[in-house]
C-alpha cells in the first residue's frame, strides 16, 4: 500500500487547549465518569472506536486516551467550508466519502496507524437519532485487520445536558489474531465486526 507522509505533531496548542476546556465542562456540566482506562494501550499505534450520538463525542473520545492525540475520521461535509476544514485538519480530523470505497481515507487511516498514532472511527458510519446504536459498518474491521492494531470499544452513555450524569466505558481491545490466520476477507472482516457490535452490547450493560 502506498505510504502516505502525514505532519503528525505530538502535541499542537490547539488541541492542548479544547481538550483542557473539553474537561471542564465535561466534569462540571455533564458530570462524566470513565471506567476502564486502563485498557488503553500504553505504546503503538491502535484504533478507538464508540457509539456515535452527538457533535460531541469525538471530544468525549479523546478524553480517554489523556496522553496523546487522536487523529479522527469525518464526513466530507464537514470540510466543505474552507476555514471549518482548516480547523478540522488542525485537530487532526481528515474527510472521508461515506458513500463509497473512499481509498484516500483508508491510504490517510493507515498512515496514521503506520505512523504509531491513534486513529479514532464512529463504526455506524453516522449518529443515531434514537440514541440506540445501530448495525456496524465493516470499514473499520478492514483498518483494524490490515493495519494488524489493537481495536478499543468505547461506550458513551447518557445525554450531553447541563448536570445530568455520562458514563464512557472503555472495553479491552476485541481480539481477532485467530481471524488474520484465515486472511483478510470480506468473511473475516464480518465475523470480526460481530465481534465488536458483541463488545458494545457488553459495555452498554456495564454502564447501565
């Protein structure tokens, strides 16, 4: 796969900044707690993935991991607006075409993984709207599997109101080393994403 050269600053003062005003808020207003940090890899480069409810949650998602950056998947509406896009590219946001085999989001995805970064993804491709999470795309189970990185669920419960109560329960990475001995198919990319919609279902109890 061709190599994609990537500015990857360890620390950028713009993401510095939201993120510590991000946990202000996210302490003080919404009253978030997170269980399971201790799950997040500690070295290399993996793939943070969670349910998908509000504009909201790839802040929330970045507060799991406090020790670097994240680099996030977003849909290409999102950098229509020149100056939006700037911004989105400075918190280290990159588009992709939900519609098709976007191969410039998955040649920029497995930069960052190759780089030993943390790539973020919202597996249901969109928010729900009813707040229930629905089927997962198998997008991410490709990335995960090519890049051979570990895969962190994330579940974001609760509602983002003014002192009502979240809870984000970080899941150990879903395992799939015994899937890569039978390659790197569409029918191992599905069983894989089973795995993972069964990692939410378990943490969405954990949180409850």
């Amino acid at each position: 796969m061709e190599n994609v050269s990537m500015d990857r600053p360890k620390r950028t003062l713009l993401y510095s900044s939201v993120m510590a005003l991000y946990a202000l808020l996210a302490r003080l207003v919404f009253r978030m707690r997170f269980i399971g940090r201790e799950h997040i890899p500690q070295a290399g480069s993996y793939i943070i993935m969670a349910n998908h409810v509000c504009l909201l949650d790839p802040l929330t998602l970045a507060m799991c991991d406090r020790s670097r950056e994240i680099h996030f998947m977003g849909k290409k509406e999102l950098f229509r607006n020149r100056f939006l896009a700037w911004l989105w590219r400075q918190a280290h946001a990159f588009p992709v075409d939900r519609g098709k085999m976007d191969m410039t989001a998955i040649r920029t995805a497995m930069g960052v993984l190759r780089s030993g970064e943390t790539l973020g993804i919202f597996p249901e491709g969109t928010r729900s709207r009813t707040g229930e999470m629905g089927p997962l795309l198998s997008g991410a189970s490709m990335l995960a599997m090519r890049g051979r990185v570990p895969v962190v669920p994330v579940y974001i419960a609760g509602r983002y109101r003014p002192f009502g109560k979240m809870t984000v329960v970080i899941g150990a990475p879903v395992p799939f080393d015994d899937l890569l001995a039978e390659g790197v198919n569409k029918e191992t990319c599905d069983r894989f994403t089973a795995r993972m919609q069964d990692a939410f279902v378990r943490l969405r109890a954990q949180s409850e």
